[in-house]
C-alpha cells in the first residue's frame, strides 16, 4: 500500500497517516521552508503557506526568505492589539479578523499567525503593542474575534505564544517561574477561552521556559492541559526557532517545527530506536495531513480578490473605538468644524501606526492627520515641532510651532514614542516621553491654552506632570493605516470616543507590582507578585494610578440604573442594568462587572476582577437593558489543594463598573458553591475541620460524646485552648490533651471517614 499511490488521483481529505512512509511522516513534522509546511508530490500533499499576523497579513514577495522585512505584498494594516484591545467589542474585532482572512485567501496564505494573547504582565514589555490585555478575561473576549473572523474564511490562525512569553529580555531562554495558581488564573485563560469557543487551527507554543522547561517540550502545557483538558483539536507549532529538540518536542505534543532545521533524518531514527513512538508520529503527522485538508477549500479558491477600499474603511472604524479619551477639561474637544487648528508635532505627517518586529505590515493606503485634514478641507496650520530622532531639539522648529499656536484657535499636539523605542525584541527601561516633546508642549500651553494632545505609543506612558499642559488627552495607541482619518474623525466629533484602557496607566514604573522581580536574571525571572498583575494589585492595594484598567471618556454622558443581581445556580448569577445616554449625542458605553471574592475564600484574592462586559450603543437619550450573564469561572479560584477550579460556599460582591475605579453599583449575592470538599487528613486542622462539610459533623459529635464523658471533653469555654487547637494539624491533640489527645485524633479521622462515606 505504502508507496503504491500516485499524486494525480489523491483529494488530501481522504489521506490518512497510514498512507504515508516514515520518512514522509517525519517530513510533514517539519516546514518546507521559513513560510510553508513540507509538500509530500507523491500523494498530492501540498505545502501551503503560513505567515505572520497578527493585525494583518505579512508575507514576504521572495517566499523562502527567513525575514525579509522590507518587501512584503500590501495588505490592509489594521490597528495592532494595543487599539484594538482599547475597543472592548468583539463584534467589531471579529469583523477585522474576517477582512484579514480574505486577504489570507487572496494572497493563498492557509494560517496567519496571531493573535498573541500573552498578557501585558508589566507596561514595559516589549511586545506589549502586540498583546491584548493585562486582563486575561478582555484579552481571550477580544482576540476570539480575530480567531472566529479568520477562520470563517476557510484560512487558519495561531494562537500564540502558547505559554508566559510576557518579556523581551532572554525571551529565548528565559525560565519564568511561575505558581500553578498564577498559570491558571492569569497567563492561560485567554488562552483557554479561545481554544475551547472558537478552536483555532493552529497554536504556537512560546520559545522561554516554564517552570523549567521550554515551551516546545512542555507535554504538560501541549497535551495534558491544551489536548486533554481543553480539547485542543488542532496542531501545535513552534515559534521560530523554539525547538532545541525534535524528538523531546514531538513527544510534548509539538507538530510542527518552525522554520525547518533541516534535521527530519533525526526524528526517523528516533522513531527507529523507540524514542519517539509510532503512535505519537503518527498522531503529530496525522494533525498535520489534518490542517492541509481544512485549508483545502480556500487555498482551492482561484481569482478572488479583496476590496481594499472596503477593508480600509473597517480599519478606519476599528481605529475610530481604539481612541481613548483620557481627560477633556472645558469640553475642549471635539473641535468645532471651522476652528483655525494648529497641528504640531511630526507625528501628525508622519504617523507611527504599527510596531516594529515581525508583525510589519507594508500597508495598502496610509492616511496621516494632515491628509484628512487636507481631504475635509480644514482650517489648519501645520508645525512639526520635533524631529523622531534623537537629535537636541531645534531652535527653528521651536519657534514655528509656536508662531501656529499663537494664531491658531486651537492645538492639536500629536507626540508619541518613536519607533525605535518600542518593537519586538527588546523591552523598554522607562516610561517616559521623549524629553524635548515635553518640553516644547510646555511651551506650546504658554501661547495656547486649549491644547489637545493625541499620544501614539504602544504601551502605558508617563502621564505627569506633562498632562497638566493638555486640557484634552486622546490616547491613539497605534491605530494602523486609517489612523490619521480615525484622529481627525474624533477631534472634529465625527466619532464619538468608546475606547476603554485595556491595561492600567501607573503614575510611576515603581509601583507596578511586578518590577520587584522584572526582568529577571541570570535567565530566570520569578512572578513574585502571583495573581496580582496590574490593576488587581493596584485596586487591592488602594495604589493611585494615573489612568485605571476599563478607563475612557466620551462626548456623551451615560447613567446606569436598576442594577440587579441574582443567582441562576449555586455557582452561577445574571446581572441586569439599565444603561442610559443622558446626552444630546450618541455614543458608547461599556458596562464592566467585577466579582470580589467570597467573604469566606481560603486563599489571598485580589479585591476584584473582571468576569463580564457589554459594549452598548445609544442613542442621544436612548435607554437600553443589558444582561450579562456570570459563569461558574467568574467566582472560582484555582485550588493548588484540589487540583482545580473551585467555587467556595460565601457571599460574593458584583460591582457594575465603567472602570476599575468607578464602581456603579455593589450588590452581593450568596451561592451554594460547588459543593466540594477537599478530603480531609491527619495534617487538617481543627480549624479546617470544623469548616468541612464532613469534618464539621464529626467535630460535633466528639463534642457531644465529650459532653457524655464516653470522650475526653473539648474545654468549650477555654478560649486560649480553643486558640491554639484551631490553627492545629489533628495529628497534634495530644499536645495539648495528652494521651487523650490520640483518641481525640483517632475519632475525628474515622468519623470524618464514615460522614464521607455515608455523602
Ligand atoms: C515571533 C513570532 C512570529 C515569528 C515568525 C518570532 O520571532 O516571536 O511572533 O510569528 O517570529 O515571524
């Protein structure tokens, strides 16, 4: 059977593993090349193309280059994961994710690589612009879209990288020592959701090490917990570069090797001599003959071609709900129509829209600010004010950009980070903004006082004391190729700013809760600070922050009224809200809801998380219900004890919330919990005990028995006694009771045992 077939007569959807060779079995375990999986001629398995993602398509005109940067096929640039996260609405993130499988279809590219939902641990990250959230709940709610939206197209995504890739510095090496707990609840879930709501095709795994093991070898992330836990039916790839070991890899659970290290001789032998077995080469091959069969259809499709004009104008709306309106004092913005503008700063004309790395897209069209104002038509004076180097400022363009601010009615300063101070590779040192844009926009408020600053950057900011020189603050992130018609759309209230902060701005780097062990060293990096990432610290500890996690303005103004809360189960609740735009102009708002954590949670939980939004448009004046729904995860922790996801007996807070700081409304609501109980042991403690449902009936008869003299007695009103006894293992009575002590033990164990039995 093996090689008696022939190309002409195969459909690759009816090709299985068993049709295949060793050696071709091997082969499909490896890239042909840096951009294509390996082609078997003689059974007609093509070697469809894969490329970068994440927030457009990047593909190389040479093909087989490893990176060639500079000569890429236009494609449309849409706003990368630092805007888009900032527009809280899938729909809208779905959409873009479906434009970009089109252009997956034209350009015949069978996976784009993205989206990457590692989460933001700390703001100086490297690749910040490129993840979603300090969140892990916004981040897997957003970026589904992107997997959803691709994939409706007959094209795959990667879901990457798959897992703790939240540093640049040693990012091929690094060991990130990080709690299960920690893992579960912040650096998977994203993940998680995705997985199992949308399936993506592929996932890349992330080139650092975890606990000790790289993520290319890590069978415990790529089988026992994406495959067997989460139902993972796709194939797993390495990030570029990321396999040190073909045979450790290919057992963990890793497809693919990317790019190919040319090294497919080795992994037969290995099979030869029983270190990789058949079943798990067969297993990783068949995934792979798997992935070629599901593109099939699209890479099939001959002549369609994507409207680029159409997809421009998406990128322009996904742009318009990235904007974050931070402050706007006097209502100074939006501007009106015929105000005389003076544009300074040379973002204006020369717009930093994307960030530096593998994910440069070589954009379709590119509208800067000055082309839309010069389209509309506007009274402007345009003033560059700064050079992007690192030049001292110059005198000339000082005085300029003064000049246009004196005769100008208003300003609109447009200062960011260059492009050399934030891209894939490297992480920032500090959270400053270029010295001499500071400066100059101090001088800029001393002749014109209606300042309205539009900030392009990927990540958090230092916001003070500069912000003091702007009564408006536009944060545009990077908004991709439409982001200068986008800007202007909202500075002239042509769109109404919805956009809410996805990560938490800090008033200083000091204070956020990682720096104590970022970025680590000696090619460790420990996350001391546990499940406290960004605005769960910051809340839990009452730190000020300059802007908080789910901040944004608008030009409208929105009440929300009639808060419920109830319980739909023992571990689940619906919260319902009126939401109402009290403005004469329509606009968005985004309803936030936060749990706190049962009165009665066993471990330390930050004081809220997120677990729930809803993105609504009004109307002026329109009222409008929403329900969101609370799933058991919404109130769970992970229990290292149990092994897993828990949801304790208590009464829980909901907060309804437009940011992590502007709570609405508090309810609280009990649930029954999931009704698991740990098993209790000799090294339980009293305490423990007593709160079991089990262990509390067995504590209650050894008091009644002691009451009856058939058991030693508990002092009951001896308060230092029952002090100490709390807090102790039941092994232990006998300190404190002697020799009764043990019998003390002895019942309590086999009680316990026998409430257990009984249920
Ligand atoms: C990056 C990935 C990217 C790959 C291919 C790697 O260095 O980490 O995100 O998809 O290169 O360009």
């Amino acid at each position: 059977m093996e090689n008696s077939m022939t190309n002409a007569a195969n459909d690759v959807n009816t090709i299985s593993v068993k049709d295949l060779t060793l050696e071709e079995k091997a082969s499909l375990t490896s890239g042909g090349d840096a951009w294509h999986f390996q082609k078997i001629d003689r059974l007609g398995v093509p070697g469809y193309m894969l490329t970068d993602g994440p927030h457009g398509l990047r593909k190389e005109n040479s093909e087989t280059a490893a990176l060639d940067m500079a000569n890429t096929v236009p494609a449309t640039c849409f706003p990368p994961a630092a805007g888009m996260s900032s527009t809280w609405n899938p729909d809208l993130v779905r959409e873009v994710g479906k434009a970009m499988g089109e252009e997956c279809v034209q350009e015949k590219v069978a996976v784009i690589l993205g989206p990457g939902v590692n989460i933001k641990r700390n703001p100086l990250g490297g690749r910040s612009f490129e993840y979603w959230s300090e969140d892990p709940y916004l981040a897997g709610h957003e970026a589904v879209g992107i997997v959803e939206g691709v994939q409706s197209q007959g094209v795959g995504t990667s879901l990457k990288h798959f897992a703790a890739n939240n540093q640049e510095t040693d990012r091929l090496r690094i060991n990130a020592r990080i709690t299960e707990r920690t893992l579960r609840e912040i650096y998977l879930p994203a993940f998680e959701h995705i997985v199992k709501t949308a399936q993506p095709w592929t996932v890349m795994c992330a080139y650092n090490r975890l606990n000790g093991v790289f993520g290319s070898e890590n069978r415990w992330l790529l089988t026992d917990v994406l495959r067997n836990e989460w139902g993972f039916k796709g194939i797993v790839m390495s990030d570029w570069g990321a396999v040190h070991d073909r045979a450790a890899a290919l057992n963990a659970g890793l497809n693919l090797e990317m790019p190919p290290s040319y090294t497919d001789d080795e992994v037969v032998i290995a099979v030869k001599n029983g270190a990789i077995s058949e079943e798990q080469i067969d297993m990783m091959a068949q995934g792979m003959l798997e992935l070629t069969a599901k593109a099939e259809e699209a890479m099939s499709r001959e002549g369609f071609v994507f409207d680029v004009d159409e997809h421009h104008r998406v990128a322009r709306r996904a742009a318009q709900e990235s904007i974050v309106l931070l402050k706007n004092e006097d209502k100074l913005l939006p501007f009106a129509p015929n105000a005389h503008v003076a544009v300074i700063g040379e973002f204006a004309r020369t717009p930093r829209y994307q960030g530096g790395g593998s994910s440069h897209i070589n954009p379709t069209k590119m509208t800067t600010i000055l082309d839309e104002l010069d389209e509309r038509g506007s009274h402007y004076t345009f003033a560059p004010g700064f050079t992007l180097d690192n030049s001292l400022q110059d005198a000339a363009l000082t005085q300029e950009a003064l000049e246009a601010a004196k005769s100008a009615d208003v300003v609109l300063f447009c200062m960011g980070l260059p492009e050399a101070e934030e891209s894939e590779g490297f992480d920032r040192t500090h959270l400053d903004m270029p010295a001499k844009q500071l400066e100059l926009l101090s001088y800029v408020a001393k002749v014109n006082s209606n300042v309205a600053v539009a900030l392009s950057n990927g990540s958090a900011v230092q916001m003070n004391p500069w912000q003091d020189d702007a009564k408006a603050v536009l944060e545009t992130w990077l908004l991709g190729q439409a982001g200068g018609s986008a800007v202007v759309d909202v500075v002239f209230g042509d769109a109404n700013p919805s956009g809410k902060l996805a990560q938490s701005f800090p008033l200083d780097i000091k204070d956020d809760p990682s720096m104590v062990n970022w970025p680590g060293g000696e090619q460790t990096v420990d996350y001391g600070e546990g499940v406290f990432v960004g605005y769960r610290y910051y809340d839990t500890f009452d730190v000020d922050v300059a802007y908080p996690f789910g901040f944004g303005l608008s030009y409208s103004t929105f009440d929300i009224l009639d808060v419920k809360v109830e319980a739909t189960s023992d571990t689940t609740a619906l919260v319902h809200a009126m939401v109402k735009n009290t403005s004469s102009v329509d606009g968005a708002q985004v309803v936030q809801v936060y749990v706190n954590p049962a009165d009665t949670t066993p471990v330390q939980r930050p004081v809220h998380e997120l677990k729930g939004f809803k993105k609504v448009f009004l109307k002026a004046g329109e009222l409008a219900e929403v329900e969101i729904g609370l799933d058991s995860r919404a109130f769970a922790y992970w229990s290292e004890k149990s092994n897993n996801w828990r949801v304790v007996k208590g009464t829980y807070g909901v907060e309804v919330a437009t940011s992590s700081r502007d709570i609405v409304s508090r309810e609280t609501i009990a649930l029954e919990g999931d009704h698991y109980y740990a098993p209790l042991n000799e090294w339980s403690n009293y305490g423990e005990f007593k709160a079991d449902l089990f262990g509390a009936k067995a504590v209650e008869h050894m008091i009644e028995l002691g009451r009856a003299g058939e058991l030693p007695a508990i002092p009951e009103d001896n308060l230092g006694v029952q002090m100490f006894l709390e807090s102790m293992p039941v092994n232990s009575m006998a300190v404190l009771f002697g020799k009764d002590g043990k019998k003390l033990t002895q019942f309590l164990l086999e009680d316990y045992a026998a409430e257990r039995a009984n249920g």
